[in-house]
C-alpha cells in the first residue's frame, strides 16, 4: 500500500468535513470500548495474564532467532514449508511464484493487515491473478477499492446505506429491486457471493494471530469463520505474517488468547479459533495438499534493540484505536498508511521512515489511554515522545514549533519564572472569558478551537491551590 502519511493534515481536514464518516466515528465511543471494560470485569486475573502476556512476548523478542528457528524446523517436520522475506517485494514474488507454480487463478484471503502492508492485492491482479477478500469488511472496501481503516473492524467507516449501494452497484445479475435495508441482508448477500468463490478457489492465503514455535502451527482468529474455509477448502495454504508474530507454545499463546478478543471485540473469547499445523495428512478430511508460511522482516528487525523494540509486542487488538481521542475524530484513513491510531503513529514510522510518516508522532495528545487498555502493555506515549525527540533533533518539526518547544523548556527550568507567567496567562484568560465560560477562539490555539471551545479558567492555578494547601512552598 502506498504511503499518503505525508498528507496527514490535508487527510485530517477531509475526515473531519465528512458527516457520514463522523457519525459513524461517533458509535465507536458506546461500542469497542463499553464491552471491554465489561470482559475484563468479568476475568479477576485479567490484569495478571496482561503481565504474563507482555513478558512472553519481552522473552521472545530477546530469543527472536531461536523460535524462529524452532517454528521452521516444526513446520518442516509437518511437511511443509518455511519462506524468509526481507521486504515487501521479496514476500510478494513468493506468494506469486507458488501461485504460477499451481497454475491458480482466484486466491481467497482472510483479512490481513500484513497482506495490506504489501500490497499484495494490486500485485496479484496486475500478474493475472483474481484476490478475493472473505472477510465481510473486507470483502465491502474491496469492492470500493478503499483500503481498511480500522485493524480489526476494516470497514468501520461506512454507513449501512452506504455498503447497500456498494452492494447495488457491484452485484448486477441480482433484482434491482431487492431490499438491502437489513444488515442482515447485507450478510447473506455477501455470504451467497462469497460461498462459490471459497469452492473454486486455487490457493488460500491468510495472515497469523500467532505462530507457535513449540508445533509449527499458525493461529487465526475471526468471528466469521471465512479464514478456516479459506485455508482447508482450497489446495494450497499460505500464511504470510511478521516475524514478531512468533510464541514459544501453546500455553503461551492460550494466555494471549485470554487478553486478545477481550481487548478487540470484548468477547471471552472470538467465535473461531483455529490451530492449522501443515499440509493434510493420509485420513484427514480435509485440508490443503501443500502448506507455506512466509515470515516477513520489512524494517522488524531494525526496531529490535532500539527504543522503539516494544512496538513489536502488538497483537493487532486494536484497543488503543478504540480508545484514543484522535483516532476517534479522524479514522484510520487520515493516517495515509496501513496502520492507524496511537500504535500506527508508533510502527509506521519505524517501517517506512520519519522522513515519511513525520506528522504521525504528532497526532496524540499523550492522555495515556492507549497504554493504560493495551494488553501487552506497550509504553505508546513514550514512543511516540520518542519519534518528537528525533524530530526536534532532526529539525523536521516548523521552525515555530521548536522555537515554541525551546521557550517552554527554558521557563520549566526556572519553575518560579514557569507559574509566573502561568499565572499572568490565567488571569488575562479568566478576565476575558469569565461571562462566557468559554472561547471560541484563541490565537495559536485554532486547532483546538476550530472543532471545539476552550474552557476559560475559573481560578487560581493548580500550583497556587497546590501551595495554599500546604504543598511545596519553592
């Protein structure tokens, strides 16, 4: 997918003109977030296996090679086969030489945000090979040739009324009259477009929730069931996920099972978990006749040992999408890249450069909610105050910018000449806006102003109430 980070405040602009897309930004607030504060609830150790889970993954990002290793030596005993891929081109040419190799003509895909970082769709039509995406949003923006802008619900932006058009305008051989005003409707129509492209399909790709060393086996997790009739339905399997994605058994990846779908969707658990290990073998019912997985590096490995090194925890949940205040006004599409929200502003940078990706570090306002619901635990504000750190020194940021960062530096390392002119500031802020209670507009502040008002102080400064009340009298 090609990056359009560098757009982000024109994304931006355009995200926040567009009702339809606000308004379907609005339920995100009441749906994702509600039912994972109710599972985790409902789990007493919930916080204790987000521990667990954050240590598994620290040990296998200080012993990456050895499951890697581990993983192929399994999958190679199961009879299958392992691919290493340096970048993007290199995993692409794999997947279309097993492809030409098979003679396939249609690959059905489960969702899969490694196949959206390569781009692997456009690759496959340009070469005579027909994608055919099974998941339901998915399969909805693929139709609109729009990329996902959600990890885990792809097309959370659209309205009913518009996939029902999307519907209309795609399945021309079905009655013109049809209704389409039922979601469900919507589903068996896709479902029934769907059902002959799983039978004729010539090779199955999907992604990997997890790889486990200990067996060889890929997991995947949906709530549809369109990954297991994607990978046992047609002849060939590939999986093609990161080299992050590893765990070293399989009672590793149960406790990262325990976090995962109760931070996504707030369910215990998703509908469809699967364990596929191999190829068929003599006596299965069912499966592929040949099985390949290709571990993707594509700027992994180069985060390892640096800051950034904990990024590579991320199980792809989603939480701090669903949580994070910018994403919620914006979407993912604004972020011109695969990924979005406080993780995308984290990892896009990391994989294709600051040069690229400079604006995303800034679209936080570090409240820390990110952190505070992620169930590896991953420090996002302090990454994503390290990518600021490296561009202050880079000088990437506005000549104001630093200017403004400079000044604010020097007066909080004179904390007396600091709550000084805070207190000026307040008191001309307080004066002007005490009939109102609000402004709605301020100078250098219309970023804020320009969506929402600004509350006019009401007092003294926190350090001044902080000191009346007995506190540090420096």
């Amino acid at each position: 997918m090609e990056s359009k980070s560098r757009a982000f405040h024109a994304n931006t602009s355009e995200a926040l003109a567009n009702p339809t897309l606000q308004a379907a930004l609005g339920k995100l607030t009441h749906g994702f977030p509600v039912k994972r504060l109710e599972a985790a609830a409902r789990l007493p150790e919930f916080e204790g296996l987000r521990d667990q889970a954050r240590d598994i993954k620290n040990h296998v990002l200080a012993n990456l090679d050895f499951y890697l290793e581990q993983f192929e030596a399994r999958v190679t005993d199961w009879g299958g086969e392992v691919h290493w891929a340096r970048d993007a081109g290199e995993a692409r040419q794999t997947i279309l030489d097993i492809c030409h190799r098979v003679d396939a003509k249609t690959v059905t895909k489960s969702k899969s945000m490694i196949g959206e970082e390569i781009a692997i769709n456009e690759f496959l039509e340009d070469n005579g090979v027909e994608p055919i995406e099974t998941d339901l949003g998915e399969y909805i923006i693929q139709l609109r040739k729009e990329p996902p802008s959600h990890i885990i619900a792809p097309a959370i932006h659209l309205s009913k009324e518009q996939v029902a058009e999307t519907f209309f305008e795609a399945h021309k051989d079905l009655p013109a009259d049809r209704s389409l005003e039922e979601p469900r409707a919507l589903l068996e129509e896709a479902r029934e477009k769907l059902r002959e492209k799983f039978i004729a399909a010539d090779v199955g790709l999907t992604g990997a929730n997890m790889l486990i060393a200990e067996t060889g086996s890929n997991v995947l997790v949906t709530n549809e069931g369109n990954a297991d009739l994607t990978y046992s339905l047609p002849r060939v399997h590939i999986v093609i996920a990161s080299l992050e994605k590893i765990v070293p058994t399989l009672e590793d990846a149960s406790t990262i099972l325990r976090v995962l779908a109760r931070s996504a969707t707030g369910q215990e658990m998703s509908v469809y978990t699967t364990f596929c290990s191999g190829p068929k073998r003599p006596g299965d019912p069912d499966g592929p006749e040949e099985y390949h997985v290709i571990l993707l590096d594509n700027g992994r490995t180069e985060l390892l040992g640096t800051e950034f090194q904990e990024m590579l925890r991320c199980i792809r949940c989603g939480a701090c999408l669903n949580h994070c205040p910018v994403y919620k006004s914006i979407g993912g599409h604004a972020y011109g890249w695969v990924y979005s929200g406080p993780m995308g502003a984290v990892l896009i940078p990391g994989l294709i450069g600051l040069d690229e990706a400079s604006h995303l570090p800034n679209a936080s306002t570090l409240c820390g909610k990110c952190e505070s619901v992620c169930p590896m635990r991953i420090p996002l504000p302090r990454m994503l105050r390290a990518w600021r750190r490296k561009q202050f020194v880079r000088k990437q940021s506005s000549a104001f910018a630093r200017f403004a960062l400079t000044l604010w530096a020097g007066m909080v390392k004179k904390p007396a000449l600091y709550r000084f002119v805070n207190r000026q500031i307040m008191a001309v802020l307080g004066g002007l806006g005490r009939k109102s209670g609000r402004f709605g507009w301020l100078p250098l502040a219309s970023g804020w102003t320009s969506g929402r008002d600004f509350p006019s102080p009401q007092g003294k400064t926190f350090m001044d109430l902080y000191r009346a009340r007995g506190g540090d009298r420096s």
